[in-house]
C-alpha cells in the first residue's frame, strides 16, 4: 500500500469519525426544534452535547487540513470549486458554534429565539451540504485539464444530490434521537425514541430512493460493486433490526446502529471515489486521484508518523471525557448551557 | 478585448480575495489573543485556589473565565474559514505550496485543536464532576494548547516570509527538511513576540477591567488580587515583547531587508551608523521622505544590535530584486508599513511604562484612589489589541507583492475558478455576521462588569433585551 493510499483511508477515517460523531450532535441541534416542548427541555437537550460538540467538529477541521497536507490538490479544487456551498456551511457552523455558548448567558426571548434559530439552521444545514457535496463528488463535477473545477449550480444542486442531503439530514436527526435516548430521562427520552419509531419509515424511504440513484447516476456498482453491494446489504440488515431494537428500548444498541448506518454511508461515498479523490464530469482523464494529487513522499511519510502517534493519543482522552460525562443530564442539577 | 474583461474581473476578484482575508483574519485575531492570554491568566489564578485554598480565587477565576468563554467561542468559530479559505479563495497557492504548508495546519488539529476542545469542555462542564486537581489540569492543557496552536501557525507563516527547507520539484515547493521548517529563523522569533502580545492582552483586559471597579469602588479585595495578577504579567509579557521585538528587527534585516527598508520610510541607503526616524512624512510618488525626526545610532542598533553598520534602501533593493526576479514592482505599501510599525512600537512601550508605574502604586497601596491613572489604565485594554493588530498588518503587508517570500507572488495565488461576485457575497456575509458576533459579544461583556463577580446566577437579570429599544444603553448602565 502507497502511502498516498494510507492518506486517503485516513482522510476516510477522519470523515467517518466525524460523521459518528458530530452526526448525533447535528441530530440533538435539530431536535432543539422538533422534540422539545419548552425551555427547561430545550436546555437539557443543548446540555446533552454542551461537552462534546466543540470536539466533535475538530474531525472535520482536521479532515480539511490533512487533506490540504495530504492532498493539495484536492484541498484546492474541492474548496475552490464548491465555494458557494462552503460559504453557507462556514456561515452555519459560526452561528451554531456561538450560539451554544451565547444563548443561556441572558435571560430574553428575543435574545434565545435568535440563538434557537441559530442552533437549529446551523445544525441541518451541515449535514445536508456534506450530503449534496459527497454524492455530487461521485456523480462527478465538470473537472478541466488544470485541475479546476468549473461546476454550475446544477452540477451541484440536482434530484441525486438533493436526494443524498436529505438522507443525511434524516439520519443524522435519526442519530441524534437515539443520542438523547441514551442523555436524558423520563417523558423526552420517551418522546424521542418515539419521533425515531414514527420516522422509521421515511427515512428507509429516502435511503432506499439515494441507493438506487447511485446506481442511476454513478458507475459506483458497476466499478466498485464486489464491496459496495455486501456493504448495502449489511446497512439494509443493521437498519431493519433498527426497528424491534426501538420497540424494545435497546437504547445503547440503537445508538450504536444509527452510527454505524452513518458510517456505512460515509465510507460508501470513499469506496465509490477510490482511487479517484474527484471524478471529472467532462473528461475522465481529467480526474484527480490519489497518486496524482498527493504531497510529496517525504511530506506523506512525516504526516503519517505523527498521525499514528497522535491518533491514538486523541481517541483516549475522548473516549475518557465521554466517560466522565456518562450521566443523563435532568432539569434537576445546574445546567451550564 | 475579451482577455482584457477576463484580466479585469480575475483582477477584482483578487482585490476582494485580499480584503475578505484581511478582513477575516485581523477579526479572528482579535480573539486569539484575548484567549490565549485570558486562558494563562486563568490557569494561574486556579492554580492559586488550589494552593491558598481561599474561596475568592475561584470566584476569579469563575468571573474572568466567562469573558474567556465567550471570546473563546468566537476565537474558534471564526477559526474554521481560516483553515477552509486558503483553498476557498486562494486554490493556486495551496496548490503550489500545499506539500510544505499543510502539514503546520494538520499539526496544529490534532495536536492542539483536539486538546483544546476536548479539556475546554471538561473545564466547563467539570466544576462538580472532576477531581480538582484533574479540573485544574484541564484549563491549563487548554492554555498550553492555545499556545502549540500559535506555534503551528506561526510556522506555516514563517515559510511564507522566510522560505526553508524546501525544494521546488514537480512545478511545486516540496518539503525536503521538515526541521528546518520548524526552526525556522522566523518562527523563533515570533513565536515569543505573538505569545507575549498575547499574554499581554490577557493581563491588560483583566487590569483595564479592574481599574473600572476601582473607579466605581466596588469588590475593592476582589479586584485588588486580580490587578496585581494582570500587572504582574503584564510587566513580564510588555517586557518580553520589547526584547523578541528587537530580535525581530534583526531578523528583518538578514532575511527581509525590503520590509526593513519600508518600516523605516528609507529610500537611499542609510548613513554608517544609521539613524531611526521617529516620525516622518513619506512621499511614495516622488520617492521622498521629508520632515523627519531621527534618534542617531537608533536604527543600527535595531537592526543588527550594535551601534554601527548602514542600512540599504528601498531603491537599492529594488534595483537588486530587478535583477534577480525580472522587471516589477518589489515595494510594499511603504506608509501601511512605516506607520503601522510605529503603532505597534509605541504601544509596547507604554505598556511596559503603565504596568511598571501599576506595579509601584500598588506596592504603595495607592493605586486605587488615582483616579487619573485608573482612567488611564480602562483605556489601556484597547492597546494591546491595536498593537497586535497593526504589528500583523506591518509584518502582512510589508511582505507584498510576495505571497511566499520571492517564490510566489499574492496575485498568482489567487482562485481562478472564483468569480469577484462569489468573494463579493462571502465578504458581504462574512462581514455582517462578524459585525453581528461583536455586537453581542460586546453587549454580554457589558452584562458580566454590570453583574460583577458576586452575581449568582447569570439568568436572574430578567428585564434587559439588546434587541429592544434601549436594551443596549440598558445593559451598558
């Protein structure tokens, strides 16, 4: 395996660490909208993620910079390319960064509404961009022969791509609702295993109709079918026992089934790209790949020694911190948020 | 004709490129500062709850730690364009120098951003459920990181001033000595100076804030401790800016002799030994500088630390650099640089005069009935800020018509797949909700001196609302 190889698994681990991730909190945000009946439940829910989401969107943060490290070439045509798109993303993620730290620190309806607001955009927008992002970069973007990327807004914006943002959204709302199954007690915990058992359906509905336009739009099957198909066929499996999981309040199975059906999903999108990083609409010898978009050996090798080293590092004291934070968050203690 | 329109709007484009950079980045750092010196300052006063076991350094540290939080938020949200817009809006540069440049940015995620985000969040949430030696632990792994950050940064931006440890192969700057680009003589100097401006900001925002409730003669023993805290690092901070200045001038001149040539409004070559102008009026079309006043032997010293050896001047370098890189314009913004410098200088002194008099008065016991003084000392928060400000825009600037140091110049750096009306709409965006950030940031600022340290809960003030009618002038009073 070339190193450049190694990059791009990584950069996938990255992306899926993020996906798991920041998927639920995506998921609490937007529930903040359509679970909570006042404002003592909306502050239990924000409370669920106070300590994680800062983190949680590091994963992304670092998914942009080792792709800039790893591979400048993607770096520069995706960020470049989609500039609009990363625009609103960014706008998002300041409002809901801020939002949570800004909202509880004064007591006026005004003052909370913008914030809600803020906290709820910033928290379906990402999901949904990241989904019309990765399923547009399979389909493939007109690509010139420097490396541009000179895509209109419908090479960006169509029936797949939209499609593939909305099964994003639902899943990473789907998340969420198992994540504050597992945070909080009594009449919320309930209503939100119950919203996940009445999405149920939708939800498979629009994953189902993102599968088969895959199988429209992409060459993903035809060229990468022998992992592809087995890896639907366990995400179809996973979400079917989604369902007596819901039914019988196996909270910590449902969580951990919400997350892996997000991650199947991200790593689908790897799988279809590899070795691609960018599929050229316009001509496929004009696609950027993993060997000829690279950094050099010497920067590849460097990257990967302390990304091995660090890694681990990082994955321990998360791991410990969700650990410290273990306990379901009640009205009944101090809220900080 | 077309390739004329074309030339003109690839122009525009990169003319609101530069200003949305600027922009964004001289916001970001108003808050990188204030957070990586309000997270050291609060380290410390943990570390003496911890110690003194008395109840009113962790009422200190609750109280100065809610601006940290809060300027905090806005130091990261305002972050995540920094990491995202070099490809964004300058493709061509990351393309050419990705290899070597991304890898400090990669370094600096996992290295300092995880840390940073996961202990801020055990720190928050942790008052009750961490052991407080393991609570205290946390706020300082977060100062520690705040600063590995700055050291990460720094060295993608040392290359871009002072290019090491690489080599140009496949049409590209490829990394060849990954140390070097580490020690970088650049990065060796600033690193001290940043994180001593930093420092600095922190210390001066407690004691700006303290000297306020002395003049009010409110929390008298509260703020006692904090002022002697914020004067303390603040001596220590203004002085270490003073000394990694000077080993920044010197650097300048080895490694950046235009900027040099520019920060000292010197078009011919200097006299031996060269004098510093303290003021002057620079005329960049006749190539003048007129009317200045000048400290002998200063300018010698600055630059090589002795009181002789001469100084070349802007029309020298010029002429070299024709030679070297071909015809062109190698001269920055000369009045930006000369002025902005002499902000940056002249603040850092005053700094080091205001905390040594601060010091004095409060040994004596006398610092909080000086009224004149105190009034002086609100004022003085703003300083630190300014001088960062304008010390980065020097630095930025004078590096110009570069990108990277004589490899790349900023106009060849630019997207060309973006059009001026995309950068028009992220900078128009970009800017509203930066104004709208400061805005709020401003107006809780206000709330917490309002409030003061003894406060209880923050939600009990039920009545002021900034977005109604004199809900702002409400939170000020």
């Amino acid at each position: 395996m070339q190193l450049s190889e190694i990059w791009f698994l990584l950069i996938g681990v990255l992306f899926v660490g993020f996906v798991f991730l920041e998927g639920f909190d995506f998921g609490v945000g937007m529930s903040t909208k359509f679970l909570a009946k006042n404002e003592v439940e909306k502050r239990v829910l924000i409370n669920t993620i106070g300590p994680f989401w800062d983190a949680n969107e590091v994963w992304l943060i670092t998914g942009g910079g080792a792709m800039f490290a790893a591979f400048p070439h993607w770096y520069a045509t995706l960020f470049s390319g989609y500039y609009l798109p990363f625009v609103v993303l960014l706008l998002a993620l300041i409002a809901r960064g801020v939002a949570f730290e800004f909202r509880g620190k004064m007591n006026s309806v005004k003052w909370k509404k913008t914030w809600d607001w803020s906290i709820f955009l910033g928290s379906i927008l990402p999901p949904f961009l990241l989904g019309v992002l990765f399923t547009s970069l399979i389909k493939g973007v007109p690509i010139d022969k420097e490396m541009n990327m000179t895509a209109g807004f419908f090479d960006i914006v169509n029936i797949y791509t939209v499609v593939g943002g909305v099964a994003f959204v639902l899943l990473t709302y789907m998340h969420g609702l198992m994540f504050i199954t597992l945070k909080t007690t009594d009449s919320i915990r309930e209503r939100a295993r119950e919203q996940a058992r009445k999405l149920f359906l939708a939800c498979a509905v629009v994953v189902v109709l993102f599968v088969a336009l895959t199988g429209v739009y992409t060459n993903a099957f035809a060229d990468r079918g022998s992992v592809l198909i087995p890896l639907y066929a366990l995400a179809i499996v996973l979400y079917l026992a989604l369902y007596p999981l819901l039914k019988n309040k196996k909270e910590g199975f449902s969580f951990v089934t919400t997350g892996l059906l997000l991650i199947l999903v991200m790593a689908s999108f790897f799988i279809a790209l590899f070795p691609n990083v960018m599929i050229s609409s316009t001509d496929i010898a004009n696609n950027l790949t993993v060997y000829n978009s690279a950094s050099g050996e010497y920067s590849l090798k460097l990257m990967t020694i302390i990304a091995f080293t660090m890694v681990p590092i990082v994955l321990a004291y998360t791991v410990w911190s969700y650990y410290v934070f273990r306990k379901r968050v009640t009205d009944k203690e101090h809220l900080e948020y | 004709m077309k390739i004329l329109v074309g030339g003109k709007k690839v122009m525009e484009a990169l003319v609101l490129a530069r200003i949305q950079f600027a922009a964004t980045t001289v916001f970001h750092f108003i808050f990188v500062p204030l957070s990586i010196g309000l997270a050291f300052v609060i380290a410390v006063m943990q570390t003496m709850y911890l110690v003194k076991k008395k109840d009113v350094y962790k009422k200190m540290t609750q109280f100065w730690g809610k601006f940290f939080l809060i300027n905090f938020a806005i130091g990261i949200v305002t972050g995540i364009i920094q990491e995202f817009q070099f490809g964004m809006n300058w493709s061509s540069y990351s393309r050419f120098m990705g290899d070597v440049f991304g890898a400090p940015l990669a370094i600096e995620a996992l290295l300092a951003f995880f840390i940073e985000s996961t202990f801020i969040g055990l720190w928050i949430f942790g008052w009750d459920k961490l052991p407080k030696k393991v609570h205290l632990a946390s706020i300082w792994l977060v100062s520690i990181s705040t600063m590995i950050s700055a050291f990460w940064i720094l060295t993608a931006n040392s290359f871009m001033q002072n290019p090491v440890g690489y080599a140009i192969k496949n049409g590209r700057a490829e990394t060849t000595d990954f140390l070097a680009v580490i020690t970088n003589p650049k990065v060796l100097v600033a690193f001290p100076h940043v994180i001593f401006g930093a420092l600095a900001t922190g210390a001066f925002f407690v004691v700006g804030i303290s000297a306020y409730y002395f003049l009010k003669k409110k929390d008298l023993d509260f703020f006692r401790r904090s002022v002697t805290i914020g004067l303390v690092i603040g001596l220590v901070s203004s002085l270490g800016i003073a000394f990694s200045g000077h080993s920044q001038s010197q650097y300048l001149m080895g490694a950046q002799p235009m900027k040099m040539a520019a920060a000292e409004g010197l078009w011919e070559d200097s006299g031996d030994p060269a004098a510093w102008t303290v003021v002057a009026n620079i005329d960049t079309e006749n190539k003048e500088t007129k009317m200045s006043l000048e400290i002998p032997y200063a300018l010698s010293f600055l630059a090589y630390g002795d009181f002789k050896g001469k100084v070349e001047g802007m029309n020298t370098l010029q002429a070299k650099y024709e030679k070297l890189y071909g015809a062109g314009n190698y001269i920055p913004p000369v009045k930006t640089t000369f002025w902005n410098f002499r902000i940056m200088a002249g603040l850092g002194g005053v700094l080091v005069l205001l905390s040594l008099m601060g010091l004095y008065m409060r040994r004596r016991g006398t610092l909080e009935n000086k009224t004149w003084f105190l009034k002086i000392l609100v004022a003085t928060l703003f300083f630190p800020f300014i001088a960062n400000t304008s010390g980065w825009i020097m630095s930025e600037i004078g590096r110009q018509p570069w990108i990277v140091n004589g490899l790349m110049r900023t106009s060849d750096a630019v997207s060309p797949t973006v059009s001026a009306g995309s950068v028009l709409f992220s900078l128009v965006s970009f800017t509203l909700v930066y104004t709208l950030l400061a805005v709020a940031m401003v107006v809780l600022f206000l709330r917490i001196i309002k409030q003061g340290p003894h406060e209880k809960q923050m939600d009990d003030i039920r009545d002021s609302d900034p977005f109604s009618e004199g809900g702002i002038s409400h939170a000020t009073k």
